[in-house]
C-alpha cells in the first residue's frame, strides 16, 4: 500500500488539541510562582513547532496572553543547535504566536530544549526518536455478521528489541448528495474496542458503572508488552454505509478513509496515557477516585517534550460487501 508523510497542518491541529487539556496538579507541590509551560512534539515533519508559555499561579488573575515572545530558546539534535524562529500570525502551517524550527527528526535522535527567560526559571526537556511504524497490510473488510460495520484490520511486527509504543487514527471523509446539493464532512472515527484486546481496557464492572473506553481526540495508544516481537493485527470496528448513486433521485453518498500511524517516544506515551486516564476518570470529578496528575517531563517547569514519526495512507476507497 502506498504511504507518504504527514500533512503538517493535521499534525497541528492534533497537538493543538492536545496541549489545550486541563491540568490536574496537586496545590502543594506547585510553587505560588510562574514558571515556563513548554509544548513540543518533534517528528518526521519539515517543521517542529515550539509552544511555549507562562503558568499562572493558583489565586492569580487569569486573563491575558501568556505566550512568550523574548525567551531564549536553544533548541538542538544530537547536540547540535537548531535556528528557532519566532511566528507572529496563524498561517495554514503555524499556530499564531509559537517558536518554530525547520529539518525534520529521525530514528533515535536525541533532541533537546532548553529555555529561559527573565524573572523565571529556566527549563529543560528531552526525548529520543522513536522508528517508523512497522507497517506489513491494511484491510478494510464489511462485517458479513453485523449490517453496518466495517472492519480495520492493521497488521505490522513489533521490534523485539526495543521497547516500543503505537498509536492509530482514522478520518472519514462522508460526500452526501440530495437534490444536487452537495455536503461534506471530514471526522475522526471512533473504534468500536470489543473485538481489540490490545486496545480494549474495559471490564464488566466499567460496564456496571458505565465508565468511558473513550481514547482522548480518537487518537488510540498501545504498547508492545503483551506483542512483544511478534506479528499482530488490530481489529477495530466502526459504522459503516455502502457508497450509493441514485440517478433518478439525484442523490448520492461517496466515504473515503485515511489512516494515521504513529510511533509514540515513551515521553509522549506516558502524556498521552494520562489524558486518556483523566478523560476517563468521571467518578474523580465528584471526588469518588484519586486525582490523576498530568505527567510532564520538563525539568523546572511544566508541559512535555515528546518525539513521534506519523504515516499516513493516501485516501481509501469505501468497499462494498
């Protein structure tokens, strides 16, 4: 199957989404001061975007911009420095109002920021590279069981070297045409986890309590303990509908799919974990279950630096049973 790089402008979007989750941070271990949040996510893309900002301490005013424009930022791979750029203004690539660095990141590379600006403390964070997904076939099979489901079936081999972590995204792209209008939307499916036991960490009592198996912004994480170096093939479902062309009613329904891959550095893993552990904590939310802290590996400050490779299909044609 043919496979090409990430847009950037998605990964973007992901990360956005991401670094925009509330903090669950025990008061007594945080400091009445402001320190540096930094947020970077280095991967196989052309660019890596530096967000970075300024905590507002417990009791304080919220409002107000934040970001930082005047730190100094070092930012470098395998121990060599890197030019970082200031962006102003949103563009089609950049958020508004981030440090941004040009090249992209490989296999086991080791990069590091280190930042510091007036008045706060300066900071350091680091991540190692991991491999490109290990990719053997993608299907996509209609359930002959069930009316309405359609089956993703990824097959890849797990290094059994190394300790390694993955993630998968699918967008469906959904053209509908009545009447010669013509609508289209773009989402992130959701999995149907029932027949995934790598994905699937649901247990009857979840099911008693009705607790989520939800994966924050649909983005679903794994690791390799229980595939250790060996062949596996995920199974997830979701909703499905055949294409149709109705030329006497003037109507029609068209779906494409593309799948995102991802290998996950144990930084970003452990951060993305997290969200899904907050995310499904709702008994915390009435003070039923402990509080589940944000991890961050930003020594002096807050936020994560975690490294990724993405692939991504080219559009897939719905199938038909």
């Amino acid at each position: 199957m043919s496979m090409r790089k990430i847009i950037y402008p998605l990964l973007v979007l992901l990360i956005t989404c991401l670094v925009s989750c509330t903090y669950h941070l025990d008061l007594d271990t945080v400091a009445a001061k402001e320190k540096l949040v930094l947020y970077c996510f280095p991967s196989n893309s052309d660019t890596t975007v530096i967000q970075l900002s300024k905590s507002i301490p417990v009791g304080h005013d919220g409002k107000g911009d934040t970001s930082l424009r005047n730190a100094e930022v070092h930012f470098s791979v395998n121990g060599k420095e890197q030019e970082v750029y200031w962006n102003e203004d949103s563009t089609s690539s950049l958020p508004a109002r981030c440090y941004y660095t040009l090249g992209k990141c490989t296999k086991e590379d080791i990069v590091r920021i280190r930042t510091s600006m007036e008045g706060l403390p300066s900071i350091m964070a680091q991540t190692s590279m991991p491999g490109e997904f290990p990719l053997e076939a993608i299907h996509l099979i209609p359930s002959e069981e069930s009316e309405g489901v359609l089956q993703v079936q990824v097959t890849f081999r797990d290094n059994p070297d190394t300790n390694d972590y993955y993630g998968i995204r699918l967008m469906k792209k959904e053209l509908n045409k009545t009447d010669g209008v013509e609508n289209t939307s773009l989402e992130a499916v959701e999995f149907d986890l029932k027949e995934e036991p790598l994905l699937n960490k649901s247990s009857d009592l979840d099911e008693i309590f009705i607790f989520s198996n939800d994966y924050s912004q649909n983005l679903y994480i794994w690791d390799d303990e229980k595939i250790q170096g060996k062949e596996y093939t995920l199974h997830l479902a979701m909703d499905y509908q055949e294409d149709y062309d109705s030329e006497w009613s003037n109507n029609c329904y068209k779906a494409e799919y593309k799948i995102y891959l991802y290998t996950l550095s144990a930084e970003f893993f452990n951060y993305l974990e997290t969200l899904n552990k907050i995310n499904k904590n709702s008994l915390g939310n009435h003070g039923f279950s402990r509080i589940i802290y944000q991890f961050s590996n930003v020594e002096g400050g807050i936020g994560v630096v975690g490294g990724c490779q993405i692939i991504e299909t080219e559009w897939l044609k719905n199938t038909s049973i």
